[in-house]
C-alpha cells in the first residue's frame, strides 16, 4: 500500500518570532517540524494530519553547537543529529548516543530537538490509518480502549528518544519559546508518563536549545535494539558520576529509557550507590533497585518480559562502563 501525505501548507520562517507567530495563528492546526523523520511517516499513516507543517530548518539561530564562556555547551534544536554525533564540543557520550540512532540518512535530517520531542510510539498507533480503523481506534488515536493494557485507563505508549534519557543524566537544561514568552526547564520536568500527553509543552513552544553544563566526570550509554543499526532503543541506560580516586560514589545520575511513556530516573539506585564502590555486588543491587519499578508492556519489538529481563543487564553493563 503506499502511503502519500495529508495536503498540508508547508511553511518555512527564517525568524524564531515568524514561527512563533504562524504557530499562535494557527489555532492548533500547525505542528513544528524538524527533519521530520518521524512526523512526516505519522502524517502519512494519518496519526495526525495538520493543516500546517512549520519547518525549523530556515531559522539560522536554531542550529549549531558552542562552549559559552561558563563552560556549557549549548546545542541548537535545529541541529542535525549526524552533526550532534559528529562534534568534538558535545559531551562523548552525547556523540555516542547520537551515533546510535536510526541509520546514517535519516541522522543528516533528523534535528536534536525532534529527538527530544519525539512523540511515544506504540505497535498499535504506528500503523496505516486502514489497519487502526480494522482493530478499532486506541487511546492514543481517539478511540476509548487501550489495546496493551485494556483494563486500564492510561496510554502505554513509549518514548524511544536515545537523547533523552542522555540528556537528562547530564542535568541538561531546555530552552523552550512560544507564544506567551521564553522559558528555561530541566530536561527531566519536559517528560510526563503518559503515552498522550507526553510532554510538559504546550503545541505552540519551540524547543531552541539544549544546555548541557560543565561534566568533569564519567558518563555512558548503553542501548538494547535487535538490530546494530536502524532500530529503536528496546532500552536505554544512560548514567552519568563523579568518582573519587578510590572509586567511590560520589554523584550519580541513572536514567531508564524506552521502557515507559517517559525517560525514568532510577532514584533508589542512585540514592543508594552515593558514597559506594561500584563493586560487583553493589552493582547487581543498584541494577536491582533500578529496574524494579520497571513495566515494559507488549507493546514493541520483542515482549514486555524480554524488556524487563534486560534492563537490570543494561544498567549493569552502564554501572560497569563508570567503573572501568
Ligand atoms: C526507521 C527509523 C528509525 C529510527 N530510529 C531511532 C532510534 O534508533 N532512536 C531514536 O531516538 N529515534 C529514532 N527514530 C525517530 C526519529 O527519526 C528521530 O528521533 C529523530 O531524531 C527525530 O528528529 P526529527 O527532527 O526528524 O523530528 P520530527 O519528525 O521533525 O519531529 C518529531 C516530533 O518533535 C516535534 N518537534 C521537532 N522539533 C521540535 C522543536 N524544535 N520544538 C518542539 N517540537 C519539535 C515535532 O512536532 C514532532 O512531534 C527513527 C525513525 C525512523 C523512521
């Protein structure tokens, strides 16, 4: 079956204040787009089907990488995730991360902030318009069941952004602008758990820039996918510490992707490796604590039980990185 996109108009300001203006006429018709790599398959599949697509791509300001004088990086939304991996300015494991995503053609047009604003992602609202229609409309599409969990009231779609889970283990701030102003948030507040409303971001905001400040410790990302290229996180582990000499714990930072409708920050796991070696023994029960809230649901490549086996292994083989 081929899929064709929705008319829409295309609109391409060259000013962030033009967007800001189309997007707060547009009475939410619009949507942003940034290489549209994951929007532009959802409007073919008619999950959404905007009167108009707003590009970032002309805006100059959006895009680009820097040290500002304090030490922080500061990354543009507009940036190409293949620049992202490719830049010695950015955090390695930043560039690591970016590295992983998808394959080499859609990291030169995918954008830093389409991956932070990635929508969920679900095996039954991913699908042609002709299939949901068959099996009945979801949560996430209008409908009033959720098809993995049907008892339940919530949508279990997941977030799969590789960046996310990196970025908020670095204390990463965002800069978001729209029509009521200009704001500043910690990467963590953007993301909610709930496959719907995902995100702490009205339609109309604009992700501009990602902050990333001063790191002077050690940090990895550990991505389970079934294939080395193309694939979606299965889960993600993303930790970032300040050891001692002696290998003790001083701060942490533990976060759990693609295994709930927001990036997880493993709390307990790290309240309780502060002021630890990262011994074996230590490790296993920090990836205990880390994954015990953990409820992948069917909802994805492989089955939820896989998920939730893997994720104390990949925070394991995270833990083991910081240490080595
Ligand atoms: C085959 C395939 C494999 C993939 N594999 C991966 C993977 O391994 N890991 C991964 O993380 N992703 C993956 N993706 C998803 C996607 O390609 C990437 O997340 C990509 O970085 C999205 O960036 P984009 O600029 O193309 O986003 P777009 O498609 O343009 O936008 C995505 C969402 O973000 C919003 N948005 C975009 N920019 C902004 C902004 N500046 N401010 C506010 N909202 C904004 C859009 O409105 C839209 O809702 C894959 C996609 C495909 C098709």
């Amino acid at each position: 079956m081929t899929l064709r996109l929705p008319l829409f108009e295309y609109r391409t300001p060259t000013s962030l204040a033009e967007a800001v203006a189309i997007l707060s006429d547009s009475d939410g018709g619009a949507v942003i787009a940034g290489g549209g790599t994951d929007l532009f398959p959802k409007m073919k599949r008619r999950q959404t089907t905007p009167t108009t697509v707003v590009s970032l791509s002309a805006i100059p300001e959006l895009s680009g990488i820097e040290i500002d004088s304090e030490g922080n990086c500061r990354l543009g939304a507009s940036t190409p995730v293949a620049a992202v991996a490719a830049s010695e300015l950015v955090p390695a494991v930043v560039a690591a991360a970016a590295a992983e995503i998808a394959s080499p053609q859609i990291r030169n047009t995918a954008t830093l902030g389409g991956n932070l604003c990635l929508d969920t992602r679900c095996n039954y609202i991913d699908m042609p318009e002709l299939w949901r229609e068959a099996s009945g409309h979801c949560l996430k599409d209008g409908g009033d069941t959720c098809w993995v969990a049907p008892r339940g009231d919530r949508c279990w779609a997941i977030s799969s952004t590789d960046l996310a889970p990196v970025v908020i283990a670095l204390n990463g701030t965002l800069r978001l602008v729209g029509p009521r102003g200009e704001r500043e948030t910690p990467a963590e507040a953007l993301y909610r758990n709930d496959g719907i409303d995902y995100h702490d971001r009205s339609d109309d905001e604009i992700l501009t820039q990602v902050m990333l400040p001063p790191f002077g410790g050690r940090a990895t990302y550990r991505k389970l996918r079934r294939r080395g290229s193309i694939d979606f996180p299965l889960v993600g582990v993303a930790a970032a510490a300040h050891l001692d000499d002696r290998g003790t714990v001083g701060s942490i930072r533990l976060v759990v992707g693609a295994v709930a409708s927001a990036p997880l920050r493993a709390t307990a796991a790290e309240e309780f490796l502060v002021g630890r070696q990262l011994t074996d023994e230590v490790i296993e029960e920090a990836a205990r604590l880390a994954s015990h809230h953990v409820r992948p649901q069917d909802n994805t490549d492989t089955g939820s039980r896989y998920r939730k086996w893997m994720t104390p292994v990949f925070v394991t083989r995270a833990l083991q990185d910081l240490r080595a």
